[in-house]
C-alpha cells in the first residue's frame, strides 16, 4: 500500500498523531472529532461511603487509568475519551444527557469533564488539567514510548505555540 494515494507526508509528525489540538484548557479535540480529557488524582481505596457515581455511559465513551513516575514522584491520571457518533441532523445522540449538536460538542465535552472532576473530588483530590498539565501528560506519555527527546512533537504546531506561551 503507498501512502501517495492518500497524499500523506509520512515525514511530518503531526500526519502520524491522532491530536487535532487543545481546544480548551484540558481537553483535545482529535482529528476524528472525538474529544480527549485527562484528570490527575490521588490514589484511593475504595469503600461503601465514598464511590464514584456510576452513570449511563453510551457506545463511543472510553476511560483508562495509569501511573507516570516522574521526578522522583508518582502521578496518576484519568483518561476520558468521547467519541460523538452523530445522527443525519448532526446531533449526537450517545451522550450522558440530552442530544447534542455538533456545534455544540465542545462544550457539552468540557461540562462533562467538569462533571467528572467534580464527581471525583468527592471521594479523592483531583483537578483537570490546563494547557501546561495536558502538554506535560502527553511528552511523559511520548518519552515512555522511547522517542528522543523533542523529536516526535516538534513538527505540531500546537505544540511550538504553547511551548511559547509557557516558557
């Protein structure tokens, strides 16, 4: 298969990379439309008095949880994935409320990860991430996978503007 017919730049690393672009502080919006969160929390034991809501979650919701050990520290995030599959009037319909409009998918995405954020705060310390936060937790999660260093994002603009943005 040759990558010509789909007229890719297999030299550019943003061809290669899921991510679209941080669309709000802590969320990514993917180049599918699918949205991407990430929560930092504490590690807790789990007990009849404190649980984490258990809500409807539809087709096209996905969660994962892991450790980074960075800095002689441990941290652990929670990943939240929302992949809207939208109907022929473009509302989606595979959300936790009501249907939403696709103009409106971003916003229904930071609202729920609010929700969750508040939701886990009620059991374990936790808090969303901002632009820096999200950046940090993907270049740990690049480096664990053996890029060089600076390698693979350097060709995301996204990436460059918030480098300048923070440093």
């Amino acid at each position: 298969m040759s990558l010509k017919e789909y007229d890719i730049d297999d030299s550019a690393i943003d061809e290669w990379l899921p991510w679209g672009g941080l669309i709000r502080p802590g969320v990514m919006k993917n180049k599918d439309d699918s949205f991407l969160g990430v929560i930092e929390y504490t590690p807790y034991i789990a007990s009849k008095y404190k649980k984490i809501k258990d809500r409807n979650y539809q087709n096209g919701w996905s969660f994962w949880s892991e450790k980074q050990h960075r800095q002689g520290s441990d941290h652990y995030f929670l990943t939240v994935s929302w992949n809207p599959f939208y109907t022929g009037d473009r509302k989606a319909e595979n959300t936790l409320t009501a249907p939403v409009r696709e103009k409106n998918a971003a916003d229904y995405f930071v609202k729920e990860m609010e929700t969750f954020v508040q939701e886990i705060s009620e059991v374990t310390a936790c808090q969303s991430g901002n632009f820096r936060f999200f950046v940090l937790y993907l270049v740990f999660r690049r480096k664990i996978c053996g890029y060089a260093r600076n390698s693979i994002l350097s060709g995301c603009a996204f990436i460059h503007g918030l480098k300048r943005e923070f440093s």
